[in-house]
C-alpha cells in the first residue's frame, strides 16, 4: 500500500486488513481517536510500536514521554511539525510491510 491510499483509507468506517499493529495506531490517530492508537501501541515492545507511541506522546503534549519511547525505540523519527513526523512513520512502516 502507498502513502497516499493509506491516507485515503481513514475516509472509511473500518482500517484496510493487513495493517501491522503500528500502521493501525496511526490510522486511528488520522482518524482522530487518539485513545484508540495509543491502546493499540500502549503496551507494544517493538520498535516500530515505540516509535508511534513516541509520536502519541508527543502529540498529547507528553514531551518527556515522548522523549522516553524515542529512546526506546532507536529511532529519530521527530520532525518539528507532527503532520511531517506522522506522515514520516508511516511511510517507513509502509515501506517496511513490503
């Protein structure tokens, strides 16, 4: 799946099957119920799932929080505006389901 059909989903009722865990937080999250993404990524141990909680974090205004996960996850995925960090998660998630 690309980028911008990912996108396009979350004018659906339902995500697309197949979405790993992560991607699935994040459809949520373009869907506007945060508590739904980050129920899906709150206890997830995988670097792809600390990275998207980093980001939730972030998002809820969390910046030591979010700071933890993205330690945690390795990865550096912040970017100064959140549209860009999401946008950013989601095509290396979507490029590494491939």
């Amino acid at each position: 799946m690309k980028l911008d059909e990912f996108k396009a989903s979350v004018a659906h009722q339902e995500p697309p099957s197949g979405l790993s865990i992560p991607l699935l937080a994040l459809w949520w999250d373009m869907k506007g119920d945060w508590t739904q993404a980050h129920s899906l990524v709150n206890e997830l141990e995988t670097k792809d799932g600390m990275a998207v909680h980093a980001y939730l974090h972030r998002k809820e205004g969390q910046l030591a929080n979010s700071d933890y996960w993205y330690r945690r996850a390795g990865r550096e995925f912040y970017r100064p505006v959140l549209a860009d960090e999401w946008q950013t998660l989601a095509a290396a998630l979507l490029s590494s389901a491939k």
